[in-house]
C-alpha cells in the first residue's frame, strides 16, 4: 500500500465515523469532550477531587457511544475518566441534532 492509499483509506474510516455519529447523535444527551477522547453520554457526573497538592477530576458517563475510529463497538455501557486536563460538556438540544440541508450528506 502506498501513501496515497492509506490517506484514502484514513478519509473512508473517517467519513464512515462522521456518518455514524450523524445517524446516532439524536440519541443522546451530552456531548463530553476530553483531551484524548470525544463522548456522546445519557448520563454524565463531574467531580473534582482534591489531593494534598493538587486536584482532578472524574468524569462518570453512562449509555456512552465513542468517537474512536479503532473500536470495533463504540456503544459502551458506562466509561469512567479521570484526568488533569480540561473537560468539556454539553448538554444537546434536539436543534443539536439536525444538519442542515446544504451540509447533509447524500448517501
């Protein structure tokens, strides 16, 4: 395989995953994003948590779906995280949901 090849390979698996979470994204609630990893959650808890000489924090999601072009099943029952990085959440709106005309892709 080429270069050419694996980036058109890399553009498929990509797109695939977009259209994924396009189709799926009316499922959920929240949208959470952390420095390594992007999650569509029903149920999010966020907890800061306080050591000696720093603090953390744990995020608890559950009925989650994974953007992660590597997983075989990105539909995951619950995920937990902890890091010392930013954390985003997002609670969705059903206007979140919907592309409009001129961006939606024909399949």
């Amino acid at each position: 395989m080429d270069d050419e090849e694996i980036e058109d390979y890399d553009r498929e698996v990509e797109l695939a995953l977009y259209r994924e979470y396009r189709d799926i994204v009316g499922q959920f609630a929240y949208v959470i994003e952390t420095e390594r990893r992007f999650y569509l959650a029903n149920e999010v808890e966020f907890v800061r948590r306080d050591t000696e000489h720093d603090f953390y924090f744990e995020i608890t999601m559950r009925d989650v779906w994974v953007w992660d072009v590597y997983r075989s099943d990105r539909f995951v029952k619950s995920v937990r995280v902890l890091t010392f990085k930013d954390v985003n959440i997002e609670e969705l709106s059903s206007r979140d949901f919907e592309l409009p005309k001129e961006l939606a892709l024909d399949e």
